[in-house]
C-alpha cells in the first residue's frame, strides 16, 4: 500500500507562490505521547477523520483519500517556504523507510548534495540506524510530527507540544545532540497554534515553494518536470522518502539534481540559527 497526501494551502506570504497544494493522509491516535515519557514503542491508533491508518512504528505511512476540505488561511503566523539564500533545498518527508530512505541517501551521495529529512516518530524509532546515516552524511534534520497525525494542529497546544517533543526525543535518542531546527505539519495544515508551539520548541514551520506530488506516482519524468520547471531561486521542494512505492521519486532524482544545478546551488536548510 502507498501514502497519498494532499498538502494545503496556507498562510500567503512573500516569496513564492505554491506550485501546486497537496497532501499526505494518515490518521492520528487519540493523544500523542506525553513530554515526560518517552514515546512507547508501538502507539495505538485509534479513528479519526482521516480515511486510513497511521503507520506503525514497524511500517511507513499508509495511504489514504485525499483530504476533502482545506485548512482555513490564516494570516497570523509566518511560515518559512524559502531557503533563506539563492540556494534550492530539496526536502523529504515521511521516512526514514528501511526500502527507500537508503536508495535516495545513495543517490545523494553519488552527486555531492545535501538535503533536508522530514522524520515521522514512529519511523524514527524504528530505524534509527537510518537517522544515524542522514546525520553522518551530511544532511539536515526536521520534525515531521509522531505519527504522521494529520490533524496536529487542531489539538491543544499541550498535546501538540507532547506530540513534536515525543518525536525530537526519538530523533535524540537515535543520534545524541543532533539539532532539529525544522517542523513540517503533515499536509502543510498548519495553524497559528502548530506554528507556536513549533517556535516554542525552537523549531522553524517549514513550508516549500514546489510540490510535484510525487506521493501520486506520476512517471519520473513527470516528477522531474514539475520540480525543473516550477522551481525558482530560493525554492524548497516537496519529495517523499516512504509512505508507499517511492521508485518513481527515486528514479526521478537524478534528473531532478541535474536539472536544478543547471541553475541553481543545491544547498541543504542550515541546522543552526
């Protein structure tokens, strides 16, 4: 089975426009782990709106509808969706997954190019081998949520606090010290309260500028094109490590690197303020 996603819309900002608004379903437990334990090492989902499971610690995200309402805009927070530099960075989310995660670190690391990993909890402490390889080689680190919780933001801030804070202490207890200066909302569904809490933890609300819904499966080549084509200076693409068949990102990747660095740095988000 494959995740699909539907990232929203969000916060209008100055920079960059969407390129296209999609997002990646799954479903949240009832309550994250609480920020006094460490996260159990199988947490128990229970039904929420989403139309499909959340993953289990053994597994990667499983797939589901695409979201039939978008979050509301809201105009009261700032979402980072650049790079902060000329730079491109190209971003992954939903890993680390024992199949693919190891093929697009291959892949970076044949060309030289340092990106960004978006890391679910529930991943993490599963393979934590695997975060350990993306910290040695190079690459940044990013809060993705504990299980892929869809609706994160809407909780209260004491459970979304509980929720990112289970998840850095799995990320922490895989690779000691590591900073994590980044949070993604799943489905880019962000709220004033996810982006608080987030800058609380002392975490930027990452956002990006190209998403070429590769948690659809188009061809490669159509992966590469819209990332290519829709990406300007700055930009922050929107890959997938896991959630499902990811053998279309990866075959893509290698074009989607040359293409970029025919006019861009490729530059992987810095991990300290």
């Amino acid at each position: 089975m494959q995740l699909r996603r539907a990232h929203g819309l969000v916060a209008v900002v100055t920079g960059f426009t969407l390129l296209l608004a999609t997002g990646c379903g799954g479903k949240a437990p009832t309550a994250a782990p609480s920020a006094s334990d460490s996260p159990s090492p199988s947490p128990s989902p229970s039904p929420s709106p989403s139309p499909s499971p959340s993953p289990s610690p053994a597994t990667s995200p499983t797939p589901s509808k695409a979201p039939t309402t978008r979050p509301t805009t809201e105009k009261s927070y700032v979402l980072q969706r650049t790079s902060g530099s000329a730079g491109v960075a190209l971003t992954f989310d939903d890993g680390p997954h024992p199949t693919w995660t190891p093929r697009v670190l291959d892949t970076l690391r044949a060309r030289g190019v340092k990106a960004t990993f978006c890391l679910v909890g529930t991943q993490v402490q599963a393979h934590p081998a695997l975060v350990r390889r993306i910290v040695a080689e190079g690459h940044t680190l990013c809060n993705h949520s504990w299980n892929h919780e869809f609706k994160l933001g809407t909780w209260s801030e004491t459970k979304i606090s509980s929720n990112m804070r289970a998840t850095n202490n799995a990320i922490h207890a895989a690779a000691p010290g590591v900073p994590i200066r980044y949070f993604r909302h799943p489905g880019g569904n962000w709220t004033a309260a996810a982006v608080r809490v987030a800058r609380s933890l002392g975490m930027s609300p990452l956002h990006w500028t190209v998403d070429p819904q590769d948690w659809r499966r188009p061809a490669a080549s159509t992966i590469t094109s819209r990332v290519v084509k829709g990406t300007r200076a700055g930009g922050v693409v929107l890959l997938h490590d896991a959630g499902g068949d990811r053998s279309q990102t990866l075959a893509a990747l290698p074009g989607i690197i040359g293409g970029l660095r025919a006019k861009y740095q490729l530059i992987r988000l810095p991990d300290t303020f």
